[in-house]
C-alpha cells in the first residue's frame, strides 16, 4: 500500500512538471515581433507611441550608415598611411646606400653628412610606422562604433515592436493574444545589454587609439623636420 501512494506521488509529480514545461514553452514560443500588416487596421489616433518608435528607428539606421562611412573614411586614411610608411622605408634604404657610397670616396665629411640623412631617414621611418599603427587603431574605434550603432538600432527595433504590440493589444485585435509582451520586454532588454557591452569596447578601443596616437606624436616630435610623416594628429 506504501509502495502504491509512492508510485501515485511520483507520477502526479511526472504530470505537473510536464504541465509546467509545457505552459513555460507556449509563453516562450509566442511571437515577439508584430507584423507590419496586423497596423493596418488599428486606428492612427492609436499610433503616437509607434510613430515615435518608428522615428528613432529612423534616426538609428541613419546613425548605421555614418558609421559605415566613418569605417571607409578611416580605411582610406589607413592606406595613406601605409603607403607614406612605405616611402618612408624607401627613402632610409636609399639613405643606407647614400652612406656606402660616401664611405667608398674615403672623405670623412661626406660620410658624416650622409649618415645624419640616414639617421634622420630611419627616425622618420620608426615615425611612420607608428603612424600607421595609430590609423589602424582609429579604423578599429570605427569599426567598434559601428558596431555600438547596429547594437542601437537593434534597440530601436525591438522597442518598436514593443509600441506595435502595446497599440495592436489596446485596438482590441485578438490576434495581439497570440503574443506575449513578457517576450518584447525581453527582447528590449536583451538588446539593451547588448548597447552597454558595445559602449564599453568602444571605450577600450578609444583608450588604445589615443595610446597609439600619442605615441605617433612623440616619435615625430624626435625625428628631423621633413621626416617626420604627413599624417596630422586630428
């Protein structure tokens, strides 16, 4: 008999749990995006809150495409730079040959001079490799900012679809039933972290950009007037 109560407790507690799982999976599987169609009957004295949410989304993909600008401008920059740290190589190579050619006339003077230019050559190109340094680093903040506007504008989606349920369910559309506002609230949030943690690298990224910037400045400063690169600390 105490065998039978315990076998009763232990499939009436298979039972509940299998019940709760499944109510935990319908409210999960319920949609969390509102289609565009399902407005087209809510009244528009209804959609302040969702033409609102609709001009920040705007506002944030106009935000994603200056980011891809920012990113192409900063690559661009970043060519220059690699292509005035290969001139810069070239001119110390040319500069090591100038000293060997001073050097075979035996005159003290002309092999001085010609090591100072060389001298002044290899300043100028350690200056210009830190140049290019700095420019990847900036293409790098870039490319974090970028990352930190899709991040936005993800938000500005899911907090649409937020202000589309909310306008769907006030309209007294059934079909706002089938949704569960748990989930869009949930999708905000999740979207929400997903801005702070793309802020943060951005942050970190900076803080690189301006070390690699500081040190592209000091190696200029020390290497002679016109070897020094063309890049500016803007």
């Amino acid at each position: 008999m105490f065998q039978n109560r315990t076998k009763r407790h232990w499939v009436m507690g298979l039972a509940l749990g299998a019940s709760m799982t499944f109510l935990a999976g319908c409210s999960s599987s319920k949609a969390a995006r509102v289609d565009d169609a399902m407005m087209a009957r809510v009244p528009e004295e209804q959609l302040g809150a969702v033409r609102d949410a609709q001009l920040a989304r705007t506002k944030a993909a106009d935000n994603v495409t200056r980011a891809e600008v920012a990113v192409r401008d900063a690559e661009r920059a970043s060519e220059v730079a690699r292509r005035n740290g290969d001139a810069a190589e070239s001119r110390m190579e040319a500069e090591k040959a100038a000293v060997k050619a001073a050097e075979a006339t035996g005159q003290q003077s002309p092999i001085a001079q010609a090591k100072i230019r060389l001298q002044g050559a290899d300043a100028g190109r350690i200056a210009a490799d830190a140049e290019v340094a700095w420019h990847e680093r900036k293409t790098d903040t870039a490319k974090a900012e970028k990352d930190l506007r899709d991040a936005e504008l993800k938000v500005a989606d899911t907090e649409l679809n937020l202000a589309q349920y909310k306008a769907l369910e006030k309209s007294g559309d059934v079909r706002a039933q089938e949704m569960s506002e748990a989930n869009f609230m949930s999708a905000v949030a999740e979207a929400k972290r997903g801005v702070e943690d793309a802020r943060r690298r951005v942050g970190e990224q900076k803080r690189v950009e301006q070390d690699a910037r500081a040190e592209w400045q000091r190696l200029r400063s020390q290497a002679p007037q016109g070897y020094g690169g063309s890049g500016t600390a803007d």
